[in-house]
C-alpha cells in the first residue's frame, strides 16, 4: 500500500482504512505487527498542529504493541518498533546529487534516519556490509541490528514462463542484447557502461544492442546526449516501463543482465536475473560480494574497461556463463519470502520475553 502524501485531510482517514485492509499480521501472536506505509517523511503535513497521527491513534485503537516499518524513516509512534534499512548512500556517497540536493534530500534523508534508528528496538538490513554502515553512521547497539538477506519471489517471477514472448520481435533488438532495468538516475551509472560498449566495439568488434527499462528521474537526456556522442543511439533501447512479463523475458533473453549501479548493498534486478536463468555482470561495491557470492561476475563500476572486460567474458566463456547461471538459480532457491518472513518471525518472537514487561496502559507515576 503506497502513503499518498499529496492526499487532502479528508482522504487521510480512508487511505489508512484502506492500509489496514490490506496489510496483514504476519506472526500468530495476533496484534504483535502490522506494516506501514512508505513515504512517512511527508505526512505531517497533512495533520493540523497537535493532531494525533493516524497511525498512533490506529495503534491506541487496535492495542498494537509492535510496528515494523516497511520503509526507511518512520513517524513518531509510542510503541516499539522495529526499522528497515535498505542503504545508507547518502552517507556512503553524498556527492550524487539524488542523495544530496534533488528529491529527498540529504538534511531530509538525515533527520529520517538519525530520528527513527536511534529509537528502533530492532533494525533489519540485507546485509552485514548493510549493518556495519549503521552501526558506523548512527552508533546504535550492534545487538539490535539484525541481518536479513533480501528475498526474491521466485514463484511470482515463473508465473508467466508458459507463454513464450518474442521480445526481439517485440522491441526490434538483435539475437544479441545487454540488460540493464534502472530508473534514470546518475547513480545508476549508464554512462560508463556506454563507455564499455564503445570499448568492445572499437577495440574488438563486439557489438550488443543495450535494452534500457525505467522511467526518467532527471538523466536520461545526459545518457541519450552520451550515446549519441559516441555513436552508440542504433546500439541503445530505450524502453520504458514494460509489462511484467516482458520484463521477464528480457532477462531470459538476454545476453546477461549488466548491473554497474553505484550504489548499494542490497539490489533486487540481480536477484531477479538469478530466478530467471539470466547471467549477471555486477558492480564491485560494499556488500555485492555477500549479497551475490560466486553467482556474479564482479566489476569495477568507475572503470568502462573492467566493464568492458566482464561483458566479453560472460559472452565468450560459455561453461562460466552456464556456472553462474547455475549458481544465480541456488542463490534464488535459498532467498525465498517464507524464508525471510521466518528470520523476521524469530526476531518478533525473541522480542515477546521483552514486550511481555509492561502493559498497554503503563504511565510512570
């Protein structure tokens, strides 16, 4: 359920209405947990000064005795509350202008983060790369920071594997073809992956067409203004969002799913690529090593030849392409949302002995 913060006073009521409908108890022990909803950091805006917050009054009114926020940041609430963190990259790398001076802000991003970890009784992150940044940044207990690898829905992604879709056909793409599905941002660093295919092509003839998915988030004139400077545009598809299982067969289809993104630990595209049989060539960065193991062949995401390198091999090495498809599929059997639903539970449940101290109405008096 998506926060609509643009939503007026009068639809706050049905939109949380309509958040509980659709969330769910996900531990037996009745009201223990329900999840949030994301982008919290703009809903004070809608409460005149003094009202209670709807998610504390929906807490007050169901006798909730534990939230865990989904999203990173969170309101203000009165009981115990467990925290996800996907990144901290606007600590890591705050000269990207989406982490410092564009969107979300990094004074925004700061006092999000600095306010609702501080306070957490538990922090969940994918990580240990993940863990050891928060502990680092924000100096909470290293005890209540609880690595959780990030799940894939294998089961979701096969749904649509009976009907075959010709994608080249589709889209007008060459027998052979690099994907990479990222929103337009600077961080996700398309640039220097155009660098690398003009390397292959100049330096070894090698030509891939390049599929592109996702929308524009400010920066997709400076790739295709790029592109074009290196007469790549025949080279590079840019497609939008596609359906669901277009998407899919994109990386069924491709050559191998190219992933140089700056950012991280914890990324979903090269997970999907694993449960979809699609090889993955990914950047090198904090956390890439524990969250894809051997399942990946690692780059450098700062240098176009590294990249250039890892494509070429992938392409031309076929038993190590049919190893790290091999692996990428383990790596995705393992990665199961019961799996992480059950990490989730032991953490719910381990905090029950503590819960179970103080009642609903406790006042200190």
């Amino acid at each position: 359920m998506i926060w609509d913060p643009e939503a007026s006073s009068h639809d706050v009521d049905s939109q949380w209405k309509e958040i509980v409908k659709r969330t769910a108890d996900i531990v037996g022990a009745g009201r223990l947990i329900r999840s949030t909803a994301r982008r919290i950091r703009s809903v004070r805006t809608v409460f005149a000064a003094g009202e209670l917050c709807p998610l504390e009054q929906f807490i007050r009114d169901s006798e909730i005795e534990f939230v865990w926020f989904l999203y990173p940041g969170n309101l203000p609430v009165t009981v115990p509350y467990m925290a996800t963190v996907w990144d901290l990259q606007h600590r890591h790398q705050p000269f990207f202008p989406e982490t410092s001076t564009t969107g979300w802000t990094w004074e925004a991003r700061e006092l999000a983060f600095r306010s609702s970890l501080s306070r957490a009784a538990r922090i969940v992150t994918g990580t240990q790369a993940g863990k050891d940044e928060i502990i680092a940044f924000y100096g909470v207990c290293p005890q209540n920071v609880v690595v959780v690898p990030m799940p894939i829905a294998e089961a979701e992604l096969s749904a649509d594997s009976g009907s075959r879709i010709d994608v080249r056909a589709k889209y007008g793409l060459k027998s052979e073809f690099l994907f990479y599905p990222a929103q337009f941002w600077p961080h996700k660093n398309h640039v220097n992956l155009l660098l690398a295919l003009n390397l292959l092509k100049r330096n070894t003839g090698v030509e891939f067409d390049l599929v592109l998915t996702g929308s524009d988030k400010g920066n997709r004139h400076h790739v295709c203004e790029t592109a074009a400077a290196l007469r790549l545009t025949s080279q590079v598809k840019i497609l939008g969002f596609v359906p669901k299982a277009d998407l899919h067969w994109l990386y069924r289809e491709a050559n191998s799913l190219v992933f140089p993104s700056f950012f991280g630990p914890d990324n979903l595209p090269p997970l999907e690529a694993f449960a979809l049989g699609c090889p993955v060539i990914a950047a090198r960065v904090p956390g890439s090593e524990e969250q894809l193991g051997n399942a990946a062949l690692l780059f450098d995401p700062a240098d176009p030849a590294d990249i250039a390198r890892a494509i070429l091999t992938v392409h031309s090495a076929h038993r190590l392409r049919a190893q790290l498809i091999k692996r990428g599929r383990e790596v995705a059997s393992v990665r199961s949302p019961r799996a992480y639903v059950e990490q989730i539970c032991c953490i719910l449940d381990d905090f029950v002995a503590i819960r179970r101290c103080w009642g609903r109405d406790y006042q200190e008096s």
